[in-house]
C-alpha cells in the first residue's frame, strides 16, 4: 500500500424509512388499479368464451331441428310420466345423448329411458369389456352427436350436486304440483351441460365421483323453448301458483334446477339463486329492449340459452345468454 494512504469512511447508502414507505404506497397503489382491471378482462374473456359455447350448441340445435321435423327439442320441466326431466336435461339429451354417446333415435326424452343409452363414460366404475362390446353393437346404431363432447362436456348432476339421485329430490315447478328427480339406475344419473365458467367441483364419495373429485365444473346451461301458443310476455305480474303459464318463454322449465342452489354452499335449501324467488327476474332479463311498443322476449320464435355467468348464480346481471346484449 503506497505510503500516505488514508482510510475514509462512507456514509450509508441505503434507502430510508420514509423512502420504503413511499415506494411501497406506489405499488400497493398500482395493484388497486391493475387488479380490477385484470379481473375485468378474465370476466370479458370468459363472456366470449361463453358465447362461443353458446354458438357450437345452436349450430348442434340446428343440426337437430333438421333431422327431426324442423322442430327443436322441447324443454318443459317433467317428461311424459311426470317426473323430473327439465329443459338442461333435455338439451344434454339432444346434443350428446344421456350418456354422452349420442342421441338415440327413438329417444322420447324421458328420465333415465331404460335400454336407450349405452354406458355413462363419465361413471368412475370401469364397464366388462365384452359387455361394451355387445352394448356397442346394439346401443349405437343410428345414434348421432349434433355437438363436439371433447368441447362440451356432459356432467351427471349426481357429481355436481352430489345428492342420492336414485332416492328421488323433490322439485315443485307450478302448476305440475310435486315431481321428482327419478332413477332406477343410480349408475346412469341425468346429465347436464355444463357452462365455461368453472366454479362448482365435482363431489367424491359414494354419491359423487371419487376419482374426478375436486375437478372444477360450470354450472348447467339452462335451456328454454319458445311456445308459439302462447303470446304474452308479462314481466309486471308474478305468475300466481297453480295457474296454467300464459308467456311464451316459461320459467318453471328449469326450476328444477335454480332450486337446487349452489353445490359449493352446504345447506343448499337456504342458498338460492336470486332467480327462484321471482320469475319476474327472468322475464326482464330475456326481454328485448329494442321492442318499445310492448314488452317482447328474445328469439321468441326459437330458444334462449342461460349461463349463470361469473359468480354462478342464475338470475344476476352477470348472467349469459344466447342473444346480443
């Protein structure tokens, strides 16, 4: 070290209380301003994904209607029998068949039609080879998929909802008075649609699907036809129990499903959707506001399609449906 060299000791460089402070506000600031505005666009993109998903399926309806008198698959609330087979029901059934394996042609939408499916492809317990065999030979034929079921998906409401499907819930869709979700095959449950956003899971144990346990699921796509008898769109009267329905679009449809609340609350008989406590909700909801003269719905001579939407709740402004905003 050369002769005369001195030491000098610098003073700190380091940032002070009052900087870090400063530095921080910033950034907490900025993310109150970038996370909503994320959010915003996650919730944008899941709406055009939505769409899209309600398009493939009304190209699939049109598929339909031509292969069956030009005439949509009807949606009401109750098969032939009475029991519970609602319109999310029936437009699974349509598109992709109760099992998933395509619709069958002397199909005539009833709960759990015994001999007209092949297998559930969704049911957690394998089949005997040579019995899919011989079901494949029999069950198959003539059968058609108007939709992709790599795209859309069906999903037992067994797994959604995970309740015992095969004891019968109860559901009141008025003025049918009292029906239920039957099934005398509790290996083969109804199916569903689900939609894009991926909110509820997939229930384990003995009722629901262990080995698809936890894995996320939209709720369904709920699924109303136009009546051409009917010319009335009251949104201003609630319907009156036990009246016959006068509105060319009828709520009770897919009661069956708003009653059943949410599958991610436990107690589901007090969670319900904002849309079963008034069918008001949904008339304004479809109601065509470019129709000034009168109130009219939407596709009043054809269908609406319905995704509870973000929060996946039927019956909220962030509702879905199959016609321009």
């Amino acid at each position: 070290m050369p002769k005369g060299t001195k030491f000098i000791r610098r003073g700190g460089t380091g940032f002070t209380i009052i900087e870090l402070l400063t530095v921080m506000s910033i950034i907490i600031i900025l993310i109150s301003i970038l996370v909503p505005a994320l959010n915003r666009v996650r919730i944008y993109s899941k709406k055009v994904a939505q769409k899209g998903q309600f398009h493939e399926i009304s190209k699939g309806l049109e598929l339909y209607r031509n292969d069956h008198s030009d005439a949509y698959p009807d949606s009401g609330a109750v098969d032939s029998n009475g029991d519970g087979y609602c319109g999310a029901m029936k437009l699974c059934e349509a598109l992709l068949g109760q099992d998933g394996m395509g619709f069958h042609p002397s199909s005539s939408f009833q709960a759990q039609q015994t001999g007209t499916y092949l297998f559930n492809p969704y049911h957690c317990v394998p089949i005997e080879p040579t019995l899919y065999n011989d079901l494949l030979r029999v069950n198959l034929r003539g059968r058609t998929k108007y939709v992709d079921s790599e795209n859309i998906r069906a999903t037992p409401l067994q797994y959604l909802y995970a309740w015992d499907i095969s004891a019968g819930v109860p559901f009141y869709p008025p003025p049918t008075g009292t029906g239920t979700f039957k099934n005398t095959m509790p290996d083969y449950p109804d199916s569903v649609i689900g939609d894009v956003f991926l909110r509820a899971s997939i229930q384990g144990g003995t009722l629901g699907c262990p080995e698809r346990a936890g894995q996320k699921v939209g709720m369904p796509v709920l699924y109303y036809k136009a009546d051409p008898s009917k010319l009335n769109h009251d949104v201003i009267t609630e319907p009156a129990a036990g009246t016959p329905n006068t509105n060319i679009y009828n709520f009770d449809d897919n009661r069956a499903i708003t009653k059943l609340g949410c599958p991610w609350e436990p107690d589901i008989d007090t969670v319900h959707h904002p849309i079963f406590d008034d069918p008001r909700v949904f008339l304004n909801a479809i109601t065509n506001t470019k129709v000034t003269a009168t109130p009219r719905p939407h596709n009043e001579d054809g269908y609406i399609l319905m995704s509870a939407g973000w929060d996946g709740l039927y019956g909220t402004r962030d509702d879905v449906f199959n016609f321009a905003d």
